[in-house]
C-alpha cells in the first residue's frame, strides 16, 4: 500500500509555489536601467523598497543584486536623515 504523504507528514500537494517550475528569476532593475538610485530626493522610488514599518527590504524580496541593494540601503539612510522617509512607522496592534 502506498502511502500518499510526504516527508513532513503532511499530504501530498500538486506544483504549486514550492514548485520550481512557473517562477522567473528576479532580475535587478538597478542593472537594467529601469531604476536610479543615485537621486534620494525621489521619495517614491525609495519608498518602493522599505516595508510598512519602514524597515529596510531584503534582497530575496525585492530582486536586487548585492551591489545595488548596500548602495539602496544608504540611499534609504540618507533619505531618512533629510526626514524625506520615515524612520519608523507606528505599529498599530488592534
């Protein structure tokens, strides 16, 4: 009898987000020419990679590549220094 579970102990599901097909790969839109990110002026553009809580986006997130996101991150930085951007976002727990 063949048992329809998997190893987690879970039952069996068919390809669906975990799957490998059906994804693309995240492609830089620093490297692309799409973004800019030399203007932290533009608040809009910033506001793109911080989260609600103003934190900063990991890079498995937003599809930056390691270069782009430590000069994103001091973009982000200088933009909260000229107060441009949050420091922080009030959490409202109900």
């Amino acid at each position: 009898m063949a048992r329809e579970s998997s190893s987690r102990g879970g039952p069996r599901r068919g390809r669906g987000a975990g799957g490998r097909r059906g994804r693309r790969p995240k492609v830089c839109p620093f490297c692309t020419g799409e973004l800019e990110i030399t203007n932290y002026h533009d608040s809009r553009m910033v506001r793109r990679f911080i989260s609600d809580t103003a934190k900063i986006l990991p890079r498995r997130r937003t599809g930056v590549c390691a270069k782009h996101q430590r000069r994103l991150a001091t973009t982000v930085k200088r933009a909260r220094m000229l107060a441009l951007v949050p420091i922080t976002e009030k959490l409202v727990r109900k």
